[in-house]
C-alpha cells in the first residue's frame, strides 16, 4: 500500500522543500521498521519545480496474524485462509494510518524544525491512494472529503475484475486530492479518514482514543457535516467513547460559531491592553502593570502559600500561568487543562514542548477536557487554579462545574478569580451594562462571589477567604477578585454528591 504527495514550486519557493516539511531528505531512500512490516519514504522526482514524495508500506501478513488483530478489529475473517491471505497488505488501512502517525509524525502535527515558516503556508498540493478501501463507495469518500477545502476530489471505483466487468465494482477506489493546503492539515485529514473509510481498526480502542482524534481533528472535525459518522467509525462504534468525544467536539463548534476562539470554558482572552478592560486604565491612561500581572502574581504568592507543589490550571487557555508555574522549582507537576484544541496548540508552542528536555517536559502535562463533567485525571493534585474561567459558563452549569472541582478532583486548595463587575464603572471606554468580554455569561458583584464561595465552601467541605486583585477602590473594590479554598474536612465526604452534568472517564 502507498500513497503520494506532490507539488510545485518556484525559483522562491521551490517544490523540493517538501522534503523540510517531511523532515526526509529529497536525495535519499529510508526505511523505518512498524510494528507489522516496514514503512519506505523515497522521492521518484526532486526538482524545483515539481517534487514528488512516496510512503510505501510493506505488511507482513504472518507478523500481522503472529501478532494478533486486536479486539477491536471490526471483521472477522471467513475461514483460516483469510488471516494470511487478504488486502492488508495492499490496500491502505488503518495500518497506514499508524505508519503515516508514525514516519510522518513531525510533518502530522506541523512542525518544520528548519524552517518553521514552511509549515504554516498553505501549498499546493496533489495527493493520490491507488488502493483506498471505501465501506460506503464512492458517495461517501466524496462526504468525507469535499468540505474540507479540496479544489478536486477525483474518486474512481476499482472494477472487481477486469475481465469480467459485468461482476461490478470492488468496494476500493482510487482516490486523488488536489488544493491548496498546508501539508500538516492534509495529513491530518488522512490519519483520520483513512481507518474510517477502512471502517475496521486493527488495534485495541483505548480511552486515549479520544484525545487522538480531537488532535487529528481540530480545526476540521467539529464543523464536518459528517462529524456523528467520522466519530464513530473512527472509534471502532464503541458508544462511551463516541459520545464522549462528540460532546467534546460540540463545545468546540459552538464557540467558533460564536465566531470566537475563546471556548465555553476557555480563559484564553487577549493578554493585551488594548484589547480587554482589564488591562486599560481607568483614567485613560495605560497601566505599568497589566491586571493579568496582578491576577498571575496574586495566584502564585496563594500557591507558594499553600505550599502546592503538584497544580492543575483548569481553563488554561494559551498557558500564560502554566509557563510562569514552570519557572519555579517548587512546582514539581504543572496540569493544564482547556477545551479549546487550538488554545493548547498555541500553548505548547509557548511552552516549546517539542524542544523541551526530558527533566523539564516531565513537569508538565496539557489536556483537552471539559469543566462539565468530571475527570479522573485530575483527581490527587495539590491545587486548582479557575483564573478568569467560570464567567465564561452558562449559571445553570455552575453545579456541574463546583462537582468536577470541589467534588470529584478535591485538591487541598482552589482558586478562583472572576471580574468584580462593580469595577466595571470605571473604564470609560466599557459602555454601561457591557460586560468586559463578550464571551462572559455573567460577572458578579463582591456580594454575589462572596454568597456563591461560602455555598460552595460549606457544600464540599473547605474553608475560604478573599484576596483584592488590583487597585482596591474604596468605593467599587478591586477590579479582580479572588477566593482561596482550603479543605477543612476529609476529602472523601465530599465525594457523596451527585454531579449534576454528567461523569467522563
């Protein structure tokens, strides 16, 4: 089985870059070993105006039975025959899938050591399958890849038998995509759709799964007419996870149809003064120090004061207080967690995760994941941080959000800091009745707060206190305001309750 990658290029921009993005020599033929056979990655034609890449992979169809199918296979062969002679040899599967995640991994997520630039510019590009078995025919190939900004999507069934073209088509086609796109988000495309047109994964479904698919995924999958369907084929229909992930993708379509990036629970605002009240002075005049300063230096002397050492950042947005928590030390596990896909890509690039050392990327861990329903993995920590993040969800929500994190997580301590809406008075350029961000669904008086911590204190068993952020004004308070929860009772009695939204694994 194989697949080409093609394009064209200029005495600027020549086509021979194809091998940066790829990060495999033009000049050179290489072989990487996969787990059922080998993987070659060569290129028939290098020059610049046109450059030609080939990923072929060799199966071992007696590796593949020595080794096993997997539980999640889909299809069972007929008879014994069927485990050494079939089309997983030639036919691009979700074996192809792991060899492109694999060989092509660099190139899958967009990275271009040696020149960045060329992994964010949209080229042309030509892709062809020879032998792309299609569980729903041509019809479905074209469903699937014809709203994702492909100029052409040529699909041309594979005749069953030449000489006897009465039989019919097989159910492979050959598929060709020609546009303009950047590479990584090509291959992203076909990392996810290939096992789903194969509809018959070789490998166990695993509950990590999900997270896969959402990476593959952003910026693509959440808007596909055919998301419900991709989903589920991807995930090998197993009903827990395919929900899971499509609750997780509808989060993310409903706030780019916000037309924003920041998400139902993101706390990814602009970092800038010109661009949010919280960092505008009130008398016309640009601060020396932004309130999102105060907001991190105020959360930081909370932690060094609980003496927290391991710290999830829930709603992390672009890792602003990740990178500063990573600075000192003292925090020996730093968690970001965020609904926004795209809001922790650029937080890894913030944090250079893909050039961090071994002791230093052992510190930190990024998640996607929902305030919404609760998470085993956040269960053991430390502290909590909710910076600028339950204003952005709907009040009716607020319970399920107070279970996930004083309930079913229970760090030791919890921050929170939210806009102090009486400040809101003010900022001369924050029209009266606006809140300070369009995405926000609320923002609260200090009385407001102060009635909402003490309920959700006294509920899950912590005591609480209340620290100004920012100039305390006498008459409207601080602009910022911030609860420290401190756990006073056992943290297993909070865990009786019954959340609200929903649990996720």
């Amino acid at each position: 089985m194989f697949l080409t990658i093609s394009t064209t290029g200029t005495a600027e921009h020549p086509a021979t870059d194809l091998g940066f993005l790829l990060h495999k020599h033009p000049g050179k033929a290489q072989a990487f070993s996969t787990s059922h056979g080998t993987a070659h990655v060569f290129y028939p034609v290098a020059e610049e105006q046109r450059c030609t890449a080939v990923l072929l992979l060799e199966v071992d169809p007696v590796a593949l039975v020595r080794r096993g199918q997997g539980k999640g296979r889909t299809t069972a062969p007929d008879a014994a025959l069927a485990q050494y002679v079939n089309d997983r040899p030639y036919a691009a599967s979700s074996l192809f899938a792991v060899a492109l995640g694999g060989v092509l991994r660099n190139a899958l997520q967009g990275r271009c050591a040696a020149r960045p630039e060329l992994a964010e510019r949209a080229r042309p590009l030509r892709i062809e399958i020879p032998a792309l078995p299609a569980r729903g025919g041509a019809a479905l190939v074209h469903r699937l890849f014809d709203p994702l900004g492909w100029d052409a999507v040529t699909v041309a069934p594979v005749v069953l038998d030449e000489t006897f073209p009465e039989w019919g088509d097989s159910r492979y086609v050959r598929l060709v995509l020609e546009g303009e796109l950047r590479l990584a988000d090509a291959l992203r495309q076909l990392y996810v759709l290939l096992p789903v047109l194969d509809d018959a994964k070789h490998y166990w479904i695993a509950p990590d799964e999900v997270d896969k698919l959402l990476r593959a995924g952003d910026g693509w999958l959440a808007a596909h007419p055919e998301n419900a369907l991709i989903t589920s084929r991807y995930l090998a229909r197993h009903k827990r996870l395919t929900q899971e992930a499509l609750e997780r993708l509808e989060l993310v379509r409903l706030a780019e149809a916000d037309g924003s990036e920041v998400e139902e629970l993101d706390n990814a605002v602009p970092d800038t003064p010109e661009e949010t009240p919280d960092d505008t002075a009130h008398d016309s005049a640009v601060r020396s120090v932004p309130l999102s300063v105060h907001r991190r230096e105020a959360i930081l002397a909370a932690l060094r004061a609980a003496g927290a050492a391991r710290v999830l950042d829930l709603g992390c947005g672009e890792g602003q207080l990740v990178q500063a928590l990573l600075k000192d030390p003292a925090y020996t596990e730093v968690v970001g967690m965020d609904v926004s896909v795209r809001a922790l890509h650029i937080a890894a690039r913030r944090l250079r995760l893909d050039r961090t050392g071994e002791r230093q990327g052992s510190r930190v861990t990024l998640l996607q994941g929902s305030l919404a329903y609760t998470d085993k993995r956040l269960a053991g920590y430390d502290a909590a941080v909710l910076s600028e993040v339950v204003e952005h969800l709907d009040p009716e929500r607020l319970p399920a959000l107070e279970y996930a994190v004083f309930g079913s997580a229970a760090p030791r301590t919890v921050l929170v800091t939210t806009p102090n809406v009486e400040y809101n008075v003010r900022w001369e350029t924050l029209p009266a009745g606006h809140v300070r961000h369009g995405d926000h669904r609320f923002e609260w008086t200090r009385a407001e707060f102060r009635g909402w911590a003490g309920d959700v204190a006294a509920r899950y068993g912590y005591g609480v206190e209340f620290v100004p952020v920012g100039e305390d004004d006498p008459e409207v308070g601080p602009p910022t305001q911030m609860a420290v929860f401190t756990a006073t009772a056992p943290i297993a009695a909070a865990t009786d309750q019954t959340p609200k939204e929903g649990e996720a694994a």
